[in-house]
C-alpha cells in the first residue's frame, strides 16, 4: 500500500509538475503551475456608516495556491471597527493615520483601570478597567493571532488605511480555506461572505444572513449569562439596528479611553500635540523619542518574559502573552535594514524584531525606491509573499522554475502581486518614491540575491562562473564584481542626469 501511495505521488509529480503548491492543504498539483501572475485590485466593497471594508477574492487562483486572504479597510474620523476574530492568523499594515487599537487575549487580566475614588453620577461610584490599549501610528506592523478579537479607533482628522493580510494555510486554522469574520456586534454581512456563498451553492438562507455571535443564541440564554435585561440583549443580538451601520460605525462625541497621557511640552494645545505628534518633522526629537518608547515597551515585555514581573498573582501567562509587544513600525524607521541614498531604504520586521511573530508565523518588509532605482533579482527561500503598492508605481518582473516570466508589468498604488515562494522577482520604480508593503508567510522570511554583492553569483569560484555560463574569464570577473551593491541599485548615471 506504502509503494502504490508513494508511485502515485511520483506519477503526480512527473503529470503535473509544479513550482508552486499550497503551503499545507494542497490543492491539485497543476491548479498552481502558475504561467502568469496578475497585479490583483479588491473587487468587494462593503460599506459602513463610518468608512468601508475592500477585499480581494480569496478563491482567486493565486489567493488559494498562497494560503492567504487580503483586505482594506478604511476609516473616518471617530470612527469605530467593530471588534472581531478571525478562523486564522493576521498580520495588519497601517498604510495611512494614527489612532488606537486594542486586542483581547482570554484569561489576561485588565490591566488599564480607573483610580478606585473616581465617581461618576450623584454617590455611584463607577471603575471602568480593560485590557492594554495600544496607540498605532502610520507604518506600523500589528500581528493578530487566531480567535482574538480585534478593534481599532481613529480619532484624527486623516482617515485611517489598513491592509490586512489573513494567513489561511496557518496550522491554527482549523477551518477551512475561507476567511471568516466573527463580530461580535452589529447585524450587517460581513466582508468575505459573498465569496463564501458563492463557493458553496444551496446554502440555508439563515446562514447567508449577516450578523454577529451572538444573534444566534437565544434571548433568556444570555439574559442568564449576562445577568442583564431584555432590552441591552436585543442590543447585543443587533435587532432592529440599521445594515448600513455596518462594521465600522461612527462614535458621538469620540470615545473616552483609558490610556497612559502623551509627554508634550506643556505649553502646547491638545491639538497641537496631537498634529506635531503623528506629522512628520524636519527633526528627529519626537522620532527619536517615539522609538526610545518602542524600546521602553519591549524592555517591559522582556522584564516580564524573563520572570521579572512584579505582580503579586503571577501566572504565566501574564509573563508572556499578556505583556507581549504587539506593533513595531517599518514604515518611517531611522533604522532601515537596507539604506542607500541614491536608490532609498528597506526595513523589515522578523520573529527575531517581533517576538508574536513566532507565534502567528509571518513577517513583513517595507520598501521606498527613488525613480529609476530597482532591487536586484532575488527569491524568498522559505516563504510566499504578497507585494502591495503604497505609492506610486514600478515595473516588476518575476520569474518561475521553467525560467518562463509569469510577470513583466507595471504595480501601482492599491494594487497587490502575489509572487510565489522561490520565483524570482525584480522591480524598477518609475515614479518619484516608489513605496510598498511585502507580507510573508513565514515569521523569519529569509531571501537570496541573485546579483549585486554577497549574492548567489558573488559565492560561487571565478572558474566555476566561467564553466557554468560558458564565460571567458574576463567576462565572468565583471559579471561577479561589475555591481557592487548588495540589494538596492541606484538609477544609473543618464538616468539621475535626465531626472534632474
């Protein structure tokens, strides 16, 4: 029986031979033999009362053979996403806006509390406290883990973009491939749904219903559990509430929420502070002073990793999950992992950066090029990757096994290329900055150069080279030392001339 299984494999392989499969429930081997890639825009709007959601069909081709699910969301000022879960792992990049977010991890305590003398109304005494409530800022990377729910708040006058990438083929995912969004509020139809009914044909119609959790139950169930009256349950249960409210609704007036005070100058309006805060600045005091913050916040999460906690009922898991770090900013780093000032910057954020990364099993890297520059050729080794265009344009160029070019076109602002584990890919930019987000699945994404110093070429003997591509040897010395740069290539001497 061993033998026939493993004949039938080889047949398989031999029939459909493919360079790019799915990462863990696979599909027929030749449905992902890809021979053309596309650059991908949502085709799904969903709106809300206070912004709207986009997505990308998750049963797409490429979507399937990559594991993952994409989608945008957009929102107004006091504008609220309501909170949620997912059947898998996410990995969010802010593309635009600052505001708050927070997460609810089972069994963390409530760690943000009220003084216990404040009092609210005339002799009640009321103490609000919540889990960590977290600040985001334009550029920052939040990992979501499976099952934990997930709000987020922007109270700035800059609508706030989010692209979040949902990772299907995670092995928490124990589901199936459909992204699944379960509100916990509302009764409106939430975004992945359509691609839901239209993969499965006869649904019941109460399942195509959108609503949140808890509709389903029973009124006297959660007047019992909740130890509440009929009125506040019909508002749980979302009855008699408006659809177009949708996932994201406006809040009246902002919300009031416990967080540490921001540190600036006193002299300084709350306006003010809040416009010289999230703006950038000709100087590096505020950045400079965000980032010792950022380090502030992991030290904690280290002091507490480490047994240092100083809580009197430690457990654990208030140790480890309850303290961890959940955001680190790629976007506007002083610190780029790859800098040249010619061709522009690189920075990613690993397990290694972003230690819940380990735990969900992605990465990210963000990129800006300046016109005419290009990142040499290269491949992720152990991860696919969805490359998504903040800004501007450039001309990319991937490559499969069969040495076939599935894409050669342009990526523009709002689009996403989905580029297989080991195809490689190069890009050019063709406007001014070039700006992009890579999600990848794989907590340490690891990549190979295929030019341009310590790369493939760069490692392999002058004679070997020479062999290999039938060189003299002449020839195979400058093909291994003519590009002296490691990863970004500046535009070359008539292009800098012509743009200036």
């Amino acid at each position: 029986m061993a033998k026939l299984l493993a004949l039938s494999l080889s047949l398989c392989f031999l029939l459909f031979g493919s360079c790019f499969a799915f990462r863990d429930q696979q599909p027929q081997q030749h449905e992902c033999q890809f021979e053309r890639l596309n650059a991908l825009e949502p085709d799904n709007r969903v709106e809300s009362e206070g912004g709207l959601i986009e997505t990308w069909n998750p049963t797409n081709r490429q979507f399937r053979c990559a594991g993952f699910a994409l989608s945008r969301a957009t929102l107004q000022r006091n504008s609220l996403r309501r909170p949620f879960y997912s059947n898998a792992p996410q990995e969010i990049f802010i593309q635009q806006g600052n505001g708050y977010f927070g997460m609810v991890f089972p069994g963390c305590p409530e760690t943000f509390e009220e003084p216990r003398e404040s009092e609210q109304g005339e002799g009640r005494r009321f103490r609000d406290s919540h889990q960590k409530v977290n600040r985001f800022r334009e550029g920052d990377i939040i990992a979501v883990p499976t099952g934990v729910a997930f709000w987020m708040y922007n109270d700035q006058e800059t609508p706030v973009i989010a692209i979040s990438l949902t990772d299907m083929s995670s092995h928490q995912n124990q589901l199936d491939q459909m992204p699944r969004r379960f509100y916990l509020a509302g009764n409106h139809e939430q975004e992945f749904l359509r691609y839901q009914k239209q993969e499965v044909r006869g649904k019941e119609e109460q399942e195509s219903e959108g609503s949140n959790i808890f509709s389903g139950f029973k009124r006297d169930f959660l007047e019992d559990a909740l130890n509440v009256n009929r009125h506040i349950v019909d508002r749980l249960q979302g009855r008699n509430e408006d659809e177009e409210k949708g996932a994201i609704v406006k809040v009246k007036g902002g919300l009031s929420i416990i967080s540490p005070p921001e540190r600036q100058p006193r002299h300084q309006s709350r306006s003010r502070q809040d416009e010289e805060r999230w703006q950038p600045r000709p100087h590096k005091s505020r950045r400079e002073e965000e980032e010792k913050e950022e380090e502030d916040d992991e030290k904690h999460s280290r002091h507490h990793d480490q047994g240092g906690s100083r809580w009197k009922q430690d457990n654990g898991l208030e140790e480890t999950v309850c303290s961890a770090k959940y955001r680190e900013n790629i976007g506007s780093s002083s610190s780029p992992d790859i800098y040249n000032p010619q061709a522009g910057r690189i920075k990613t954020v690993t397990s290694l950066d972003l230690p819940i990364l380990r735990w969900i099993k992605l990465s990210a890297e963000h990129g800006s090029l300046h016109k005419n520059a290009m990142f040499v050729p290269h491949y992720n080794l152990n991860a696919n990757s969805a490359i998504y265009a903040l800004r501007g344009r450039a001309w990319l160029q991937v490559v499969n096994c069969n040495g076939n070019t599935v894409f050669d076109g342009e990526l523009e602002a709002g689009r996403v290329l989905i580029v297989p584990q080991n195809f490689a890919v190069a890009a050019k930019a063709l406007s001014d900055k070039f700006q992009y987000v890579s999600f990848k699945t794989n907590d340490r994404a690891a990549i190979a150069r295929l030019a341009g110093s310590s790369s493939t070429l760069n490692g392999m003997p002058l004679d070997v080279l020479a062999a290999t591509f039938n060189l003299e040897r002449n020839d195979a010395r400058q093909l291994k030392n003519n590009n002296p740069f490691k990863f970004l290539v500046p535009p070359r001497e008539s292009e800098r001339r012509a743009v200036a």
